[in-house]
C-alpha cells in the first residue's frame, strides 16, 4: 500500500461527504486506502458514509470504523493513524476537504524523489462561515516555490495544517506519541522534523472549514490557549531540537495569552506566582 488517507469524523453529517468525495476524487498510479474513524458520531455521519460505500465506484478505498465509544478527538486520531498501513500517511478530517485532483500524486512524487525529506505540506484556503479566504501566511513567503519547514519557521509564518500534510509512516513511533499527555498535530510533525526534513509544496491542495460546530475553531479562548501553551510546553520539554527561539516564542506568546485568559487580564499576584512555582518544583520533585 502506497498511501493511507487518515479521516477522523465526529458529528460532521453536512460536510462528510465532500471530505471524503475530495479523496476518492484522486487520480494516482498507485494504490490508497482511506481509514475513516468515527468516533460515535450522533447524528448520521454514519448513514452517509455507508450510502457512499454502497455507491461510490472507488468506494473498495474505505475502510470505515465507528467507536461504540466517544474516545475524544486526540486518541481517535491516534487510534487511526495505528491502523494506517501506507508507506505514505495523509490525515485530512472530516470537515475539510481536497480540492486537487493531483494532491496526492504531487506529494508522492515529490517524497519519492527526496529522500532527505520526510514530510510535506501543501497550501490552502480557510472556508469561514461560507467565505473562501487566503490564510495569513502567503504574503509572508513566496507561494510559487517550494519552501522548506524546519524548527526555524515551524510555529511562525504557521502554515501547516492537518489536511494539507503527508509524511512517511516509518517516521511514527507510537511508543514517543503514547508519552505526550497533551499530543496534537504539532506534536506529530515536531516528531517528524526532529527526524527529516520537511517543506511546504507550491500548490493548493484543500480547503480548511471554519464553522459553528468545529471542535477547535470555535471552543473558548481560554482553551485554545490552553492546549496551545502545554502542547508547545511539552514539545520543547520532550523533544530537544525543538529548542529554538521560533518554537520558544510561540510558546511564550500562548503562555502569555493563557494566563492573561485565566486571569481576566489581571496579572497575578506576587503570592499567586510564588504558590504557582512551589506547586511546579514540588510536582517535579515527585516525579
């Protein structure tokens, strides 16, 4: 198996069908599974796929699983990337979509001839609420060339999104991932980068939806900044080439709007600050 297309899905009954008609859309010499994980989807997320195996000429591709279970975001993704079985791993969730014929095709050829690279990430567009809209980053670099990605620009210009990346699925290593008490996608690709080279490719590949009922997209500012801050927190602690002012701002700018969030843009107070770091090296002594 030449590429594993890893979708997870929950409650996305209207946007479903497209994320996974942008898949089976794919033209390529080569052969692709697409493992569709759902995590106990309440609405009929299910009955839409099922209609789409029934009907689809490349619905032999599926391979669809739904959790008796909600097992929550983060370990249904990692659940699914363990059932990939590609040599090539491409994620995109269930409320995004491709848009390229050739996305797949262009990543593959591009891995196959570059070695030295482990993953690649294509452009995209933000839907929001309807409105196709270019993301911030494009007039901060040059979009007609190829631009490499390493722990240098990794958090900033920040221009790699899920549904755009594919990476060599040797690079996963389960045991390292299984550690990360606060793992998102950004943990993954740190993973891969503190391993190979990475790049952004010249072309637009999908379309990443912003809508009323996307898990992060729309959860408080207050719990961004809280998966943001620990994720990148354990990514500098777990992973030593991470250790660069690019990742160290980004960091710093999440803790910093964390605290400003938790506090109701108060500073703490000297007493708060002091308990705050008795709790951290009493916490560390123990461990």
């Amino acid at each position: 198996m030449m590429v594993s297309v890893c979708m997870i899905t929950y409650g996305h009954e209207r946007y479903i069908k497209q994320a996974i008609e942008g898949v089976l859309m794919q033209e390529c010499n080569f052969d692709v599974e697409l493992i569709i994980a759902d995590d106990c989807s309440p609405d009929s997320t299910a009955a839409i796929i099922t209609s789409i195996q029934k009907n689809h000429s490349n619905s032999s591709w599926i391979n669809y699983s739904k959790h008796t279970k909600n097992k929550g975001m983060m370990p249904n993704f990692v659940w699914a990337l363990e059932q990939c079985q590609g040599r090539y791993i491409a994620p995109c969730e269930g409320d995004d979509y491709w848009t390229d014929p050739l996305k797949l095709q262009k990543q593959v050829d591009f891995l196959e001839a570059n070695a030295e690279y482990g993953i690649c990430w294509t452009q995209y567009k933000i839907l929001n609420n309807g409105k196709l809209e270019k993301p911030h980053w494009v007039d901060l670099i040059d979009t007609k060339r190829n631009f490499n990605i390493d722990f240098n620009n990794f958090a900033s210009p920040y221009c790699t999104y899920t549904l755009t990346s594919m990476f060599r699925s040797n690079l996963l290593n389960f045991d390292s991932i299984k550690k990360f008490k606060f793992f998102k996608d950004n943990s993954l690709y740190a993973l891969c980068l503190s391993e190979t080279k990475g790049v952004l490719l010249n072309f637009v590949g999908g379309v990443y939806r912003i809508h009323p009922t996307g898990i992060y997209s729309t959860s408080s500012n207050i719990n961004q900044a809280y998966s943001n801050y620990f994720n990148y927190k354990e990514i500098l602690k777990k992973i030593p080439k991470s250790r660069v002012p690019n990742i160290y701002n980004k960091y710093n700018y999440w803790k910093k709007t964390y605290y400003k969030a938790l506090n109701g843009n108060k500073k703490p107070s000297l007493l708060k600050r002091i308990k705050r770091r008795l709790f951290y090296l009493l916490k560390k002594m123990n461990n």
